[in-house]
C-alpha cells in the first residue's frame, strides 16, 4: 500500500522478470521526505518538477484505473542506450498506448521523440504525449494532450 511497481515491457514474460521495475511512492510527497527535499519549492522547469509531475500522472493513472476496474497492465520500456517510454499501457481489446509524460507548457518535437523512435517497433500501438501544454494537437502519430484530456483518451 505504501507505492506501486511498474515492470520493464518485453513480449516475453522471461525477459520482462530480468529488468528492472520502477517503483511509485502511493503520494509524491513521500518521496521528496525521504529525499530531504520538502523544504525546497518544487519550480516549474526544473529535474525535481518533471520526476514529482510524471510521478503524479502515474499515480492518477494507478487511481483511475482501480476506480473504473480497468484491466490495464503498466510497463515501460527502456532501451541499452537510456532511450525510454515512460509506460505502456496494455488495454485489453485496444491498442497498446505508449505515454510519454512532460512537465512542460509546450510541446515539441523533441520532447516526443522517443515516442517517435521506438514506436514503431511496438506493434499495435498508439502513441500519447500528456504534459501541461494546454493546447492539443497531433505531432506525427504522436497525440499531444493536456494531461486531464489525455487520461480520458487512454479510456480512464
């Protein structure tokens, strides 16, 4: 009860139980007291602000999905090189949604280029960008959504 573990994305079941998981406290404010860092403003375009936002949006992801009893399973995919998709979330009898998570207020083209790069090597996919930017739009294949919007596309 105290966070969550959201295993590294490969078909095979083996190969997927050699990665590593990343962990999610259940509250972001945990992890910022364990880190000694609660005293410090969390600003906006800083290293802090992005790891406490993606932190927040996969707890929310977490939240709705035990809410509406949804049958999703959360991964995330990172390659040899450090290239990563933040999740990808198996929605049984939908495409795979690969989500790339962004603090920012705008997006770009390159925030979403690992979105870019690896997708097209996971089949049946579609890919999302949920970040701050209160405009969305289309980038390539990418859906660029305000993060509020985007949950509700991802079936939330």
């Amino acid at each position: 009860m105290i966070g969550s573990l959201v295993e590294p994305f490969h078909e095979s079941v083996r190969k997927r139980q050699r990665g590593n998981p990343k962990f999610y406290f259940f509250d972001t404010g945990v992890q910022r007291a364990l880190n000694n860092t609660l005293q410090v403003e969390l600003a906006p375009q800083t290293y802090a602000f992005g790891v406490a936002f993606e932190h927040f949006i996969v707890n929310e992801i977490r939240r709705l999905q035990a809410y509406g009893k949804k049958d999703y399973r959360l991964s995330y995919l990172r390659t040899k090189d450090g290239v990563e998709i933040d999740l990808i979330m198996e929605r049984p009898g939908m495409k795979r949604a690969l989500v790339e998570i962004k603090s920012t207020e705008r997006i770009t083209d390159e925030d979403i280029r690992s979105l870019t790069n690896l997708g097209k090597d996971v089949p049946n996919s579609e890919a999302f960008c949920l970040s701050r930017d209160p405009t969305a739009k289309k980038i390539g294949a990418v859906s660029c959504l305000p993060w509020q919007e985007g949950l509700v596309q991802l079936g939330l």
